[in-house]
C-alpha cells in the first residue's frame, strides 16, 4: 500500500464503518483490514491519519486500531513469516515518541501503550536511543509532554514489578537507572518546588499533580527489585518530599465527587505504597524514617472520611501497618495495649463496616462485588486491608487481639438481636471480624487452611449462620445470607461433616434466591464442597449421601441460570460441571432434560460469546453428560449427535472463533465412542478439517490432531477406500506442523496414527518422502523435542512395517544412512525418550533392530549392534535424559501475543492413553530375552561370543537377569 491520499481516503472509510453498530456494515470492514493489514506502509498510513485528519473520532479510531496491530504482530515468532517489515519498523520507532507527545491526551494514551508493547520486544538492544529520547523531553519545561514521557515511562517500567530475576532484566534496569535515575530526581525536586510557587493556581497543580503520581509510580517500580545504590544515596530527598505530601492538604486539590479518588488521594495512596515496599524490602535503610512515616499514616488513616472516593488510600495506608506491624523488629511500635486498642477502634473496626456504597455494589454491580469478594480482586478494598491488618497483629499479639475483638463481636451481635431489620449491618461485621480472626492461612483450593486456636468456628457456625440459613424465606436479609454461605465456603475444612451435609440442602435451596450475589455464592459453596477430598483421596461428599438432593440440585442449578442477571454465570455453570462429576450415573435419568438444556444454552451464547469460563464450564459439563451416559449405555452416542450437530455446524459455519476448539474436541469425544466404523455424518465433514485456514489458528491446531486421529482409530480403512484423494490433504497437515518448532510435536502424533492405522499400500507412495521431510527439518533446525518425537516415530514404523522394511526405507534414500541414524541419533539420543508407553514403543522397536533385521548381524553394521543393545539395556535401567541444550527456548503456544483463541483443554474430554505395542507386548525386558534367545537358536554361538567379548559387565548383569526373568538361555 503506497503512502497516497487516495489510500488514506479508503481507510478513512472502512475505520469509519468499524464504529458503525450495524453488524453487515461493521463486519466486512473489520475484515477488510484484517485483510490488508499485512501489506507494507499499512501501519504508517494509520499513523499519518491520527497526524493529519480533520475529524477527532478518525484520529481516536486509527490511534486504537494502530495499537492493537501493534500488539497482535510486532512480537517475531521464530518459524513464522515477519509480519511487519523492516523498513515499516524503522519507521514507527523513528516516528512515535515526537508524535505521541504532540497528541491530545486520549491518543497519547493508545500512544504510549503502543511504545510500551514495542519496548517490551526492541528496548534496550534494537531501540537503544529510545531512553535518549525520552529523558531530553524532561529538558522541555513543557508538562503535558513531560506527563507523556513519564507515563510511557512507566507502562515501559512496570513490568520490573513482576519479572523474575535474570541477569538480563539487571542489566536492563541497569541501563535504565544510569539513564534516568538523576533526571527523574531533579524533575521531582522541580515539580516540588512549582507546586509551592503556583499553589494557588488550581488547574497549574492538577497538571504537576499527574506529574507526581507517575513519578510516584516509576519510584515503585524502579525500587522494586532490588534497592539501587542511586536511590539509596538519595533517600533523603525522595523521603522527605513523600513525607511532606503525606501531610500536604490544599483545599484546591479537594474534589467534591464522592466516588472518583482525587489526585491528592492518588498520590498519597502510592506513597504509601512506596513506603510499604521500603518497609518491607529495605527495612534497615528505611528505619531512621520509618517512625515518621507511621505517625503521618496514623493520622492519615484517623482523620480520612468514609466515602468511597478515599478507599485506595484508605487501603493502601492500612497495608502500610500491615506491612509495619509482621516485622520482628517493629514490634515495640505495638506492643502497648492501649495502641492495640486503639488500632482496633479507630482503624480496623471501622473499615469492616458494610457502607451504603457497598450495598449498591452488592443489589447493582453484583457481577463486580463478587469479583472483588470472592475472587480476591479486592486487594484495594478497605475492608481486605482491615483483614490483613488483623491477620498482621496476630502473628505477635493474638492473644490480645483476639481478645479486644471478642469483646466487640459480641456487642454487635447483641445490637443485632435487639432490631435484626435494623442492625442487620452489626451481625455483618462481626462475621466479617470472626472471618478474619479465624483465618491464618488461605488458599482458593482449599480455603482456610490454617486456623487461630482461640475462635470456636463450629460453635459460631452453629449459633450464628445456621438460623439465618434455615429461615423461611431465601430472600430475606440477603448480605447475610450471602456472608453465612461464604462463611461455610471458607471454613469448609474447619467445620464437621455432619454440618456441611446439613446445609447441603440449605445451600440448594439459596440457588432459588433473587439477589444475584446470594446464589451465585451458593453454586460456589456447593461447587466447592463437592471438590473436598476425604480419606483415601475420594471426595469427601458421596455420591450416595448426595442421592436424596440430585433432582431439587439439578432442577435449581438450571432455574438459576434463568434468573436476571445470571444467564451467563460461570459460578452456576462450574457448580452443574461438578455436580455432574460428583454425581455420575445418578444423573443418567435427567440427561434428556439436562443435554437439551445445555445445547440451548450453547445455541444462545455461540451468537456473542463472551464469558470464557462460563463457556469453558458449559463444555465440561457436555463431555461430562457423554462420557456418564455413554459409559452405561455405549449405543446412546447417537442421541448426542442428533441433539449436539446442528449447533455445532452453525458454530462451524459462523466461524465462532472461541468455540471451534471445543467443538473439535466434543466431537472427537464422541466419534470415540464408536466401535469400529466412522458414520457418514463425519465422512461428511473430513475434507473440510484439511482446509489450511483451520490450521492457522493456533489454538484449533492440539483439538484437530486429535480428531483427525480418532479418525484414523476409527476409520481408516474408509478413509483409504472412500477418501483417498484426500490423504495428500492429511500429509500437508503433517508437513506444515513439522515445519514449526512448537508445533512439530502435533505433527507426529498425526503421523504416528497414519503409520499404525492406515492400510500400508494406501501410504506406500509417500513414505520415502515422508522421511526426506523429516531428514530436512533435522539438518535446518534439531531441537530435543523433535528428537524424542523422532525416535518414537520410527520404532514405531519399525514395529509396525518391520525392522529390514526401516533398513531398507533409510538406505534407499542414501546409501548406509541406516548406520548413521543408528550412531548419531538412536545411539546417542534414546535415553531422552519419557512417557511409559514411548519408551514401551522404542524398546520393541529396538529390539526387532536388534533380532529381526539381518544386516546388523552380517554387514558393516555389526560394529553397532552391541552399542544399540547397551543403549537400550540404558532405556530399562538408566534415569531418564531430560537435559536441554541452553539455545532452546521454545515459544509456548499460550505465549503468542495478540487476541488468539489459545486451546483450551477439556479435562472431561481426555483421550484415554491408548499403546500401539500394548498387545503384543506386555514387559518390554521379557519381549527383549525372548528376542535374543530366538536369534540365538537361529545362529549358535554369535550372540554369545558378542555379548562376552564388548558388553560391559553392568549391562550384562541386567541382561542375564531378564533372561532369567523370561526362562529363557542363549545358544
């Protein structure tokens, strides 16, 4: 695509129909992009567009869609095409910074993303100026391209919060603090000093204000891995200015909006984030400031009011004590009875209470309230950081804290009794403090897993959540309901058996209940419960003791997917999927009923999918209803299939991106099923899963292989009858997969089911050719992984065609080629082989080597026969070789950037592992005896003499043991 007006004219146009809401108008212009978005000049002609247009929504639109083509391409694959060419990314790079920091706001932001994506690829080695580039701007004087330094800055710097340690990430750090350490101090101490001059001038501090931040923000992340010998020397005046901002109040700065945290609140919030990590990390460095940092804290947390707008600071401040106070050598600061008090009253008490913001989250945005309540996305959340605090002061005091707490917990619960419509809010604390009292350590899998001794939990459990769950009506009181069924969810290892098969039932029947929040939490509880292992690792809950509950536990699982609100909710739908799991062939009568349920419910979501885990579950529970069913009754596959193709043809039509891979995998689930024929319904569709467009997408390519080879398990013999023209097709999948290093792997689980299921003389003609592939993939690029696969491939041949079919197949393509894959690749290689039933496969292949192919007994390739015994003597004895040489970083699939569907494994769907050798031989040391003895009768005497004359005692030894294992001798 040229750089010409009459180009930017089209893309004008088609960015403008992308924003249209109108799917036939929206669609093809989507597509249309998609489709010249590969074409050189493409990414500076959307940069010279958000340059240059009149019209703001373009420039917005072309800055958005310039960023996401950055992040789905700029990354280079190793084994795929480039997908931007060089000369377009000498362009971008030289272009981006001075046009990022001339554009307004919004764009800038895409903008900055956009570098921070390329920089994660190119910075320090292919962008080395970019930091030049940057710092110069600092010179400018002017903030609002100052303020888009800083925030590119910062998206650039980020990730060294989360990096592991490597020599690579300190030499980068390195770079960058020798680069921009001293220019980011002198811009805070003038940034400082600005403010006192325009303190009056409130639009000049808000611009200074957003300067602080993200200077707030690099420190954090400049500090976090290590403390920089910079940073340290300069400690003073990075302290002491966080600290005088700390206390800093300026009416000007005050918003009135309750909800939106101001800038003020911003930035002390991340000074007390910085503050935490000194206190943490640098404790010893940190200490002459720290007394001072508690105190303005202090009065920080004391005086700040209760709206929603305070509550990152709030949080952030209350994990600053947190942090402070599980410190061996800050434990003086608390010690005093009167602080601990205090502390209790003032700070944790009062950040527990349920306000009237969260109980709009919890009746409006209960999908975001469940979130953070649940899934612990409620790190900045006050009541989370009064938790912590909690579990902080009990690791020196929880005596005493237990006991200041008691106190409370039991006033509130008093208050509630006295008008429970009233002070339902009380009781809500106290759980809330009993909660985080009781529980020490937590996992998601498990939940407490560690509790304080002094909180009686089944007592309280007995008292005080079993009323309000057994009462009459499910919609009464709802945040305590949902606090009782959480209470249970958490303490499920503390509590008795016996209560948790009591408030099955009373869990069941909150799956009828209208807030969204309390049966969601009661699929939740249920699902977890029915997770819990017992003795013997069975679940703890049985089947049998589930039997009165199924039809009322499944009925009130699928109403509940029709309440409002919840049509779509993941929690109910992995709830049905471990229902099903727990349940087994107790389900079997509901499966008509159930399958039509979930085949509508698939039908509805293919149109706009949009819940990954909601999705994923729904399938589970599909595969879940085949395999129960089918494993009673095998001849029930076909109701599936009538009940299950019609959707998945229109999802296959509609190229429903998300769902293929699932349906490629329900679909080879249940052409599994089938004994010995493959119905027409899938000959049907056999040509069209040999389309190359499947096979771009990664994530379609794990669920396809395994189709294809059910296939091949199933049908075979039809698909050299009735589609031989279509095996060329199933080669050029093998090809392609070959030809990629993540991908090789795929590739020989496709041929290794083409070698043991197809007919031979429907392969013969592309054997020979199949190995040239394989020979040319070796010479370019040898990784372990594509010689283990390798080697398994041709013992399997070997088994399969015989060991003289392999001589003969080697050395008809070059003349001793034979010997050389015997001394540079099985030799050598084999002890790398892992799995039971690949090395199962390379001993019988080996062995027919060894016994089966006259050559090795009387040519030049004799010298090799004890060298390959010993090898294989060292696949029986020897620890596996799982050494990989330290250039082979392999690209994981799931690491491929962009928006793709990755693969998403069933777990319900799991091939069961199926050993081609498995009938023929049981113990591969035996088949080896048994070998040897047949070979030896056939020639007396050579064996022997070559055994005792080079086989090293060690080996020998174990030989003579098979040998003795099979009652067998050697003539």
């Amino acid at each position: 695509m040229e750089l010409s007006d009459a180009n930017l004219q089209t893309l004008t146009e088609y960015l403008k129909k992308t924003l249209d809401p109108d799917p036939a108008i929206r669609r093809p212009a989507e597509k249309f992009l998609e489709s010249v978005e590969g074409s050189q000049n493409y990414p500076l002609l959307l940069l010279t567009l958000l340059e240059k247009s009149q019209e703001n929504v373009i420039k917005v639109c072309a800055s958005v869609t310039f960023k996401n083509y950055i992040k789905r391409n700029w990354r280079i694959i190793e084994d795929e095409p480039n997908k931007i060419c060089e000369s377009d990314r000498i362009a971008i790079k030289a272009n981006i910074v001075p046009l990022m920091l001339s554009s307004p706001e919004q764009i800038q932001k895409q903008l900055s993303d956009a570098i921070s994506i390329i920089g994660r690829e190119d910075f320090p080695q292919k962008w080395p100026d970019l930091l030049t580039e940057m710092v110069n701007r600092f010179q400018s004087g002017d903030f609002h391209v100052i303020n888009g330094v800083l925030r590119t800055a910062h998206s650039l710097f980020k990730r060294y919060r989360h990096e592991f340690k490597s020599n690579e990430l300190w030499t980068e750090i390195k770079l960058v603090l020798d680069a921009f350490a001293l220019p980011l101090t002198n811009l805070f101490k003038a940034t400082i000093e600005l403010c006192s001059t325009h303190a009056n001038d409130a639009s000049a501090l808000k611009v200074l204000f957003s300067s602080l931040i993200l200077i707030a923000k690099l420190f954090y992340s400049l500090n976090f891995q290590d403390l920089p010998e910079f940073f340290e020397d300069n400690m003073e005046t990075w302290m002491t200015n966080f600290h005088s901002l700390l206390t800093l109040d300026n009416k000007l700065l005050q918003t009135d909006d309750e909800e939106e945290a101001g800038l003020l609140e911003l930035l002390k919030s991340q000074i007390c984030d910085n503050a935490a990590l000194y206190a943490q990390k640098y404790d010893e460095e940190f200490q002459p400031y720290l007394p001072r940092f508690v105190t303005a804290i202090w009065n920080l947390l004391v005086t700040t009011g209760q709206e929603v707008k305070y509550d990152l600071l709030v949080s952030n401040a209350i994990q600053f004590l947190a942090s402070v106070c599980e410190r061996p050598h800050y434990k003086h600061l608390f010690e005093d009875q009167n602080t601990l008090t205090s502390i209790c009253e003032k700070v944790i008490v009062p950040n527990m209470e349920f306000r009237a913001a969260d109980e709009e989250a919890f009746e409006d945005n209960s999908e975001e309230y469940i979130r953070r309540d649940l899934e612990g996305s409620d790190i900045d959340t006050r009541r989370r950081a009064a938790c912590d605090l909690v579990r902080g002061l009990c690791k020196f005091f929880e005596g005493p804290v237990t006991g200041i707490f008691s106190g409370y917990v039991n006033s509130m619960l008093q208050e509630y009794a006295k008008n429970p419509s009233v002070n339902w809010k009380h009781k809500d604390a106290a759980i809330y403090l009993v909660t985080s009292l009781a529980s020490k350590a937590q996992t998601q899998k498990h939940g407490i897993t560690q509790a304080n001794e002094l909180v009686n939990l089944t007592e309280f459990f007995v008292n005080h959540i079993q009323p309000d769950l057994k009462s009459a009506t499910v919609n009464e009181f709802p945040v305590l309901k949902a606090d009782g069924i959480k209470y249970i969810m958490i303490f499920r290892n503390q509590v008795p058996k016996e209560q948790l098969l009591v408030s099955i039932p009373l869990l069941i029947n909150h799956l009828q209940a209208e807030s969204i929040v309390v049966h969601t939490y009661a699929a939740h509880a249920l699902e977890r419960l029915f997770t819990m292992r017992g003795t013997n690792n069975a679940t703890l809950i049985t089947a049998a003791e589930m039997a009165p509950f199924v039809e009322v536990l499944l009925t009130n699982l699928f109403k509940a997917l029709t309440l409002p609100g919840s049509s779509e909710n993941e929690y109910i739908m992995k709830a049905i999927m471990r229902s099903f799991s727990l349940l087994q062939e107790s389900i079997i009568p509901y499966i008509p009923s159930v399958i039509t349920q979930l085949t509508q419910k698939l039908l509805a979501v293919s149109k706009n999918p949009s819940k990954p885990h909601f999705n994923h579950y729904m399938f589970e529970s599909i595969c879940l209803s085949i395999r129960i069913t089918c494993k009673a009754n095998p001849e029930a596959v076909g109701s599936f299939e009538e009940a299950l193709f019609l959707v998945f043809t229109e999802i296959l039509q509609n190229d429903v991106q998300e769902f293929i891979p699932y349906v490629f995998q329900v679909m080879s689930l249940l052409l599994e099923m089938h004994k010995n024929e493959i119905p027409s319904s899938y000959m049907a569709l056999f040509p069209h899963l040999l389309q190359p467009v499947l096979w771009e997408r990664t994530g379609n390519i794990p669920p396809l292989v395994r189709l294809l080879q059910a296939y091949l398990e199933r049908g075979a013999s039809t698909i050299a009858s009735a589609a031989a023209d279509k095996i060329p097709g199933l080669l050029g999948v093998f090809q392609k997969l070959i030809a990629s290093k993540a991908n090789d792997h795929q590739g020989f689980y496709l041929l290794n089911s083409i070698i043991e299921h197809m007919p031979p003389e429907s392969v013969d003609q592309y054997r020979k050719q199949i190995f040239i592939l394989l020979f040319q993939r070796l010479q370019n690029s040898k990784t372990t992984k594509f010689i283990k696969s390798f080697l398994v491939f041709i013992n399997l041949y070997c088994v399969r065609y015989g060991a003289l079919a392999l001589q003969e197949i080697f050395d008809s393509i070059q003349p001793k080629m034979f010997g050389m894959v015997l001394e540079k690749i099985i030799i050598p290689e084999i002890q790398k082989v892992s799995g039971q039933v690949e090395k199962k496969i390379c001993a019988v292949g080996i062995t027919k080597i060894l016994t089966e192919c006259p050559p090795m007994m009387d040519t030049e390739y004799t010298k090799l026969w004890i060298p390959l015994l010993q090898a294989l003597i060292g696949l029986f004895e020897l620890p596996e070789d799982d050494t990989i040489p330290d250039e082979e970083h392999f690209i994981d699939i799931e690491d491929t950037p962009g928006y793709q569907t990755a693969f998403s494994q069933l777990a319900f769907a799991g091939k069961k592992e199926h050993d081609p050798v498995g009938q023929m031989v049981n113990n591969p040391r035996i088949h080896l005896a048994q070998s040897l003895h047949k070979l030896s009768t056939a020639c007396p005497g050579r064996v022997l003499s070559m055994l005792s004359t080079s086989l090293n005692a060690e080996a020998l030894q174990y030989l003579q043991g098979y040998l003795q294992a099979a009652s067998v001798s050697l003539l």
